[in-house]
C-alpha cells in the first residue's frame, strides 16, 4: 500500500506566506491552561481546544525553525500549554517528581523530546481521507478520452480478478503501473448545471508485463469486478503533503456538488466535492466556511432575503481543475448539496 505521510506543521514562518488574519486567534471560552495529548489526538482537536477557529492554530503554535521542517512533532503524553497573553500554544512535557509530575514550584515546564514517529499526532484524521489520496477521483472529458482502455481479455471472461490478464490500448510506454477505473457519475455544478468533472470509481490495479499490441499486463489488485471496456490512468506514486491549514488567497464562491457515498446529507469527518479547483486558486490545506441559504420570506406582500447561516468548515485536501475534495472539520449543522462555500 502506498504509504501516506503526516501533514507537515506549519507555524508563525508559514504565515509570512500566508494572509495574515486582522484580529488574533480567539480563545475558546473554556479554554484550559493546558491539555495531556493522548493516542487518537489530532492537531485540530487539540486545536479546538483552546481556540474558536481551530484551523488558525499555526497562528499560535511556537516552534523555532528546525521544528517547523519536522513533520513529527507532537506526542501522547505530552503537554500542550496555553499562554493566554498571544495567545500562544507550547509543546512540553511533564517532567520531574511529584504526583503531578510538576518541576519544583509545580508549573509544567515545556521540554520537546523525541518520541518514534509511527505514535505522531496529524494535523487530521488521515483515516478519514486515505482511501481519496492514492486513487484516480475526478476525471474531466480530456483525460478521459485519452485514457488507456481495455480492448480485450485472455480468457475471454466477462469479469477479471487478480493474476488475470488484460489487454489494452493507448497505453503510455513509459509507464508500468496503472488504477483501473470506470467514469461512475458526472460532477455537476447545482447552479450552472454543467458538468465540473466526472468522478472516477477505483476497480483496482494492473502493471505491464509485455510491451505487445496490444499491451499486455496483469491485474495486481482488484476491489470491483473488471472488464473490457474499463479505463486506466498511471497509478499515483508517494503523496506527501507539506501544508497546514490556510485560507485560500483567491475569493472563492463554491457549492457543494457531492457528497461520499451518494447520501444527500453530510455530518462531521464526510468527504465532499466542491465546485471549485485549481484553476479557481484552490489548493491542498484550503479552508472554506459553509453557508446554507436560508431562501426568501413573505410578510404583508413584502419579500425578505433571509441572511444566510454560516454553519461548519470544511478543509481542501485534493484538488483537481474544476473540482477539489474536503472534508468537514466542524459543523453544527447537516451539508446539503447545493450549500454555499466561501473564504472563511
């Protein structure tokens, strides 16, 4: 399996590339002095801790700059002290005698250590979106096109599996290892109602063995069944990511065109598909607040716009030209297709 690695954290050094927000972060209103991290802990929920907006914690995080580059930072058992006076927020760690594991006066004192990086905290539950990050998920009508096909099968069975063999045509030559796929839905904007992209359904994996016409190759791994006719793109190799959560510099007006698994609702820790990508300015560690429009009311044969509900956050984590995948961080309230996402 393709190994993913943490988010890299970013603190005050990635802000200088970043807009600055006008007013500092706001503390959350029980807000403790300080939190043990335990196994299962993420950098946003220990975030939500101590701040309103959770997404603005490399605001507040002091690393010096050999920290920053180190995607492994934060530990369980470790200890995330608030300074109220930034705010800021300090990685340390109980050390010393006493009950409570106090230093002499009985105050915490920070101390970064090393802990093995397999026990790291990431910035969010990387389970969550896995499956998302090493397959083929949007497709516009190009690529689709021009991807490679299968023509024909060796047994002539309608449906494959592993250790099978394919035959396929458009095959690129300088690529080995292919995501076999099929073009499952159109993407479509709810406004303009034009087709943004159309959303790959992953059927497994293949590699070349023979370089013939057409090209040979062997099914590697099959999840669904397999036939003629079913697409292939070059399998993605390593993903690493080196963001921490950041408003987009482009103003962004989106909607929300889909939501994982075909529900027509989505709570907290979904994957959904937002009508903008990176031609839009979008790109991975984006946050967008969602809005619901709350439509028009009539009263004594007057209309009202009624003010639209701000109601959760969602963070970018794939983007793609016309589309980009997310995933709701907070939200106090159900995402509806066709709801609003802006610059938070």
């Amino acid at each position: 399996m393709l190994r993913i690695i943490s988010f890299i954290i970013a603190g005050i050094a990635f802000l200088a590339s970043a807009s600055v927000q006008a007013e500092p972060p706001a503390l959350a209103p029980d807000a403790p002095d300080s939190y043990t991290v335990v196994k299962g802990d993420t950098l946003w929920g220990i975030s939500g801790r101590f701040l309103k907006d959770p997404w603005r914690w490399p605001e507040v995080w002091e690393m010096n700059g050999e920290q920053i580059q180190n995607p492994h930072l934060i530990y369980p058992g470790q200890i995330v002290v608030l300074d109220r006076s930034g705010p800021y927020l300090r990685i340390g760690k109980r050390v010393g005698g006493g009950s409570a594991g106090a230093v002499g006066d009985g105050k915490l004192q920070p101390k970064v250590y090393q802990t093995p990086v397999k026990e790291a905290i990431p910035t969010i539950p990387l389970k969550a979106i896995a499956p998302f990050l090493t397959r083929p998920l949007a497709i516009d009508e190009r690529s689709l096109r021009e991807a490679a096909t299968i023509v024909a099968t060796e047994t002539h069975r309608v449906y494959l599996g592993q250790g099978d063999a394919i035959f396929a045509k458009d095959v690129d030559e300088d690529v080995d290892k292919w995501a076999i796929f099929q073009a499952a839905k159109p993407l479509v904007d709810p406004v303009s109602k034009k087709v943004l992209a159309y959303e790959a359904r992953y059927l497994g994996s293949a590699r070349v063995t023979e370089r013939t016409d057409p090209v040979t190759l062997e099914i590697v791994e099959a999840v669904q069944e397999i036939g003629v006719g079913d697409k292939m793109l070059p399998a993605e190799g390593e993903l690493i990511f080196s963001y921490a959560p950041h408003a987009p510099t482009n103003d962004i007006n989106a909607r929300l065109v889909s939501i994982h698994n075909g529900v027509s609702e989505a709570g907290k820790l979904s994957v959904v598909v937002v009508s903008a990508g990176r031609l839009d300015g979008l790109e991975p560690g984006n946050v967008l607040a969602m809005f619901r429009d709350r439509g028009v009311a009539v009263h004594e044969k007057q209309t009202y716009r009624l003010p639209e509900k701000r109601y959760g956050i969602v963070l970018v984590f794939r983007v793609f030209d016309n589309v980009s995948y997310a995933l709701i961080m907070d939200t106090d309230g159900q995402a509806a297709i066709g709801d609003l996402l802006r610059n938070p």
